[in-house]
C-alpha cells in the first residue's frame, strides 16, 4: 500500500506540474500527460504484488525522476522552438521593412535630384542647399553658413527671378536692414541680370534728395 500511495503521489505531483490554461494546446498536452502518468502508475502498481527490496524502490524511483526530467527537456525544447520560429518571422519582417525603407530612400533621392531652382542650386540628401558645391544650411538644426553675401544675393535674387515670369522685376522689403556689402551686391546682380531692384526703406527723409530714389512721405511723392 505505501508503494501505490507513493506513485500515486507522484503521478499527482507530476500532473499537477503540467497544469497549464494558458492556451488550448496546453490542456490538450494535459490530457496525454495524465493518460501517460497513468499508464506509468499502473505498470508500477501491478508489480506491487511482489516483495521490493530498498535497491527496487530506489530504482524506480530513479527511473520515475528520469521520465521527468526527460518530460522537462521536451517542454524547453517545445519552448525554445516556438521563440526560434517567432525570431525567424520578426527576421523576415525586419528585413522586409528595410527593403521598403530602401525603396522609400531611393526615392527621395530622385526627387530630390528632380528638383531644380536655378542652375548649379540642388538640395542635397541631409536637406541642405549646394550651390555649385558650397554648403549652406537649411534648417533649424543646421547653421552651416559658408557662402558670402554676394553669393546669397545670387541664389536668393536667382530664385525670386526664376519665378518672376516676363516682368523682370524684384521688389525687396525692409531694405533698411540691409548693408553697404549686401545693397552693392543686389546692386551688382541686378545690372548683371538686367533686372529692375525695388529697395523699400523706411528711414528719414535726407536734406539732400538723390536721382534714382522715390521718396515717400505720407503716400505722397516728395520731389526736389
């Protein structure tokens, strides 16, 4: 009798080790873990009719924590398998991805190429304007600024003239912010481009008009 009990004990323990709900494949796996235990305890307990000597006893029970532990390598196998497979899935989805995102750079790249605004401007891949190979800094979290004043005068001033269509003239406002360097280089595009360059300032009117200037005051015209 202390035999039976003690493989019915640890058939129990062995099932109720198995016990698990997380998902459907695993009460079906429970079913074959009990009819296994079962069919284990039976095998033992139709020999219990005969005399174990302590060496029988020690050996089954040897063999019952083998059966076990076998059991045990089974179930990390199964464990280790279905990560490997999910690894193999999130593998192709990673690589899938990184063509798409290939695909999407190359084309932003022709785009990018696409686009022209005067000659020898282009907009480069890290979004900064090149003109004729100069750097210039476009965004908030770029101030790269390595061309001149009289260079910016000529991408600038270029752009507003390529959009100009058949008047060519270009009307700059708050003029008064600008230098001696920046007014003599708009003046230099303008005669090298035969354009017409409106300066719009506010400022006093001088004692001294000078030819060539429209002075305001009040909307009016102010003449000599």
């Amino acid at each position: 009798m202390k035999l039976e009990k003690e493989t019915l004990d640890k058939a129990a323990e062995y099932i109720r080790s198995k016990c698990s709900f997380a998902k459907l494949a695993d009460i079906e796996g429970l079913k074959a873990h009990i009819t296994d235990a079962a069919k284990r305890a039976m095998e033992i307990m139709a020999k219990s009719e005969k005399t174990y000597t302590q060496a029988d006893i020690d050996k089954m029970d040897k063999q019952f924590m083998e059966w076990t532990q076998e059991e045990e390598k089974a179930k990390a196998w199964d464990v280790y398998t279905a990560k490997k497979t999910e690894l193999e899935t999130l593998t192709q989805q990673y690589e899938k991805l990184t063509q798409e995102i290939e695909a999407l750079r190359e084309t932003r790249k022709k785009t990018l190429s696409s686009v022209t605004l005067i000659k020898g401007l282009e907009i480069g891949e890290d979004n900064n304007l090149y003109h004729n190979g100069i750097l210039r800094g476009v965004t908030d979290s770029n101030e790269v600024d390595n061309w001149s004043t009289a260079e910016n005068v000529q991408v600038f001033f270029s752009i507003g003239a390529a959009f100009a269509g058949e008047m060519k003239m270009l009307v700059v406002d708050n003029a008064e912010s600008l230098d001696g360097d920046t007014t003599a280089a708009i003046t230099k595009w303008a005669e090298k481009s035969a354009f017409l360059v409106i300066l719009l300032k506010v400022a006093d009117l001088p004692e001294n008009l000078e030819e060539g200037i429209i002075y305001l005051k009040e909307g009016e015209v102010v003449t000599k």
